[in-house]
C-alpha cells in the first residue's frame, strides 16, 4: 500500500538535506480531518527514509508494527524537523520509538462535499 498525503504547497527544495535524510529514521504523525476539519483518525508510525526526490517525494519503509509498508509524503522539506534524543510513545500504537533522527506532522483534509 502506498499512502499519500494531500500535496502541500510549493517550497523550496534543499538537495544537501533530502539527501541526508536517505538511512535516517523519521517518526511521522498522520491527522485525517473530514470536509468541516473535525479529527476523524490519527496515525503514528516510523521507518527508515529510502528517496527524497523534489517530484516523488519523501519515500519512507515502515519498522515496528507496520513493518515493511512504504508511505510517501509530499516533497515539502519545510515540515521535516530535527528530533528531541529520547523516547517517543506512539499514541496510535503504544510503540517507543528511541531516539529517532527526524519527525513530521500531516493534516489531510478530506475534500468538501
């Protein structure tokens, strides 16, 4: 299965840094909103980043509990941070995730009817 957020806005793409993402962990937050922007699910899940590519996007393989599933996220560099060393519980899961490189959150919004 391959996921895809909605696509964010334009950015400017950094090379140097999607390239030295590629190996690193990265923790990922997922909030689907419905068309009115209430929370309807919120997912959490890590994995090793194996492409950051300006047209594809960030390309990430899955450990832990969903092991092995490739997620991608839109090529917006702007919302890949650098993580806090330490334990980081997975709400959606109840995994710890130790010391991970790098954490991002998404909203998708799910279109207006």
């Amino acid at each position: 299965m391959n996921d895809r957020p909605t696509e964010a806005p334009p950015s400017s793409w950094d090379e140097k840094f999607a390239a030295d993402l590629v190996g690193k962990t990265l923790l990922v937050g997922v909030t689907y909103l419905d068309a009115g922007g209430s929370p309807v699910e919120q997912v959490q899940f890590h994995g090793i980043v194996v492409g950051a590519d300006r047209g594809c996007g960030v390309t990430i393989i899955c450990q832990g509990e969903q092991v092995g599933r490739r997620f991608t996220l839109p090529p917006h560099l702007e919302a890949i941070e650098p993580a806090e060393p330490g334990e980081y519980r997975l709400r959606s899961t109840g995994e710890v995730v130790i010391d991970p490189d790098f954490t991002t959150s998404w909203n998708v919004h799910s279109p207006k009817s």
